[in-house]
C-alpha cells in the first residue's frame, strides 16, 4: 500500500496538524513505528512510559496518538483518557498483545477511535488513524486463545525477570506445567 500524505485541517485554526504521539513500553517497535509514521508525513513524538506520555501530551497534545494498552509503569488507557480532556478530538488508537472486548468498550469510550491486536504493521496503523468513521475489516488471522495465554505468560515471566518460580506464583499455576509451557514454541 503507498503512503499517501494526511490532511487534517484543525477546525479552530485552518492549519494541517500532523502532530502523532506514539507510547508504547518496546523500544524496537516504538523506532519502527516513528519512522514508519514519519514517511507517511506524520511528526512524531516518541514516549516509552505512561509518565512521558503524559508530560509530552501535555507540553504539545498531538491530533493523533498510538498507545500500548500495557505499560512498565502503568495502563495506556490514562494517555487516552488524558488526550481527550485536552484535546478532544484527536484521534487515539490503542495497541494491545492481550486484547479483550472489555478492555476494547473501554478504550472507545475514553475516546480511542480503534483497538488494533499485536502485532500490527504501520499500515495497520496508519488506516485506523485516518479513518474516517469507516468500519475496518476484522483481521485475516485473529490471534487464537492460546496465542494470548502464551504471549500473557510470556509478558509476567519477562516482568519476573524470567524467575521461573516468581512467574508460576503470580500465574498460580506449578511452576513444572510452567517449565513445560516455557519450553514449547508460541502457537498460532
């Protein structure tokens, strides 16, 4: 798909605003991500924790923002919530590795315009912040129930510092069906 330049003309002041914040806890993808988005004429602001996030939101709120649900230091969902009493209508759209439809309703109503599962690809991305009010189509390949129960314990083993003990008392599972887990391949 080319990457064609946005137009967003604030009501307010006739200008185009291409301001994109993008805050997420994964330094790779967040690098990826802000380049990507800059070929495609955003001018973007990067923020690896809720707490810079919410500094940089609040220096210069963008018109556009791509935050990770789950955070080191907290919930993407205070972004939101935060961009859209300071600047109401920006467009937010929230990325997540371990997606619900209760977290998806929340999200909306703080005033995310989409909810994309992990992985997405900038493109991805790009189409749910330029949408206009367009339903997207679902994904081809969903990630299955146990692709989210294996990227879940994945996710608390890393935050265990990958203590396998640690990990099975916080999944309250045993800590060889753990082992058990840990050595297979992530599913499909």
């Amino acid at each position: 798909m080319d990457a064609q330049p946005i137009d967003v003309s604030l009501p307010q002041s006739g200008q185009q605003d291409k301001t994109l914040l993008i805050v997420d806890d994964d330094r790779a993808f967040l690098a990826r991500l802000a380049r990507a988005m800059e070929t495609r004429g955003f001018e973007v602001e990067i923020a690896p924790t809720v707490e810079e996030g919410l500094t940089a939101l609040r220096k210069r709120p963008p018109a556009f923002a791509v935050v990770d649900m789950r955070l080191d230091d907290g919930n993407g969902l205070d972004v939101i919530a935060a961009l859209a009493d300071i600047r109401p209508g920006a467009r937010a759209v929230v990325l997540t590795g371990y997606g619900n439809i209760a977290t998806a309703v929340n999200a909306v109503k703080l005033g995310a315009v989409d909810y994309l599962a992990k992985p997405a690809d900038a493109d991805d991305v790009y189409n749910a912040l330029i949408a206009k009010d367009a339903k997207a189509p679902p994904p081809e390949n969903p990630m299955s129930a146990d692709r989210v129960r294996w990227e879940h314990i994945q996710r608390v083993y890393e935050l265990c510092n990958r203590n396998v003990s640690e990990t099975a008392r916080r999944l309250n599972m045993h800590r060889r069906t753990l082992q058990r887990i840990l050595a297979k391949r992530a599913p499909k």
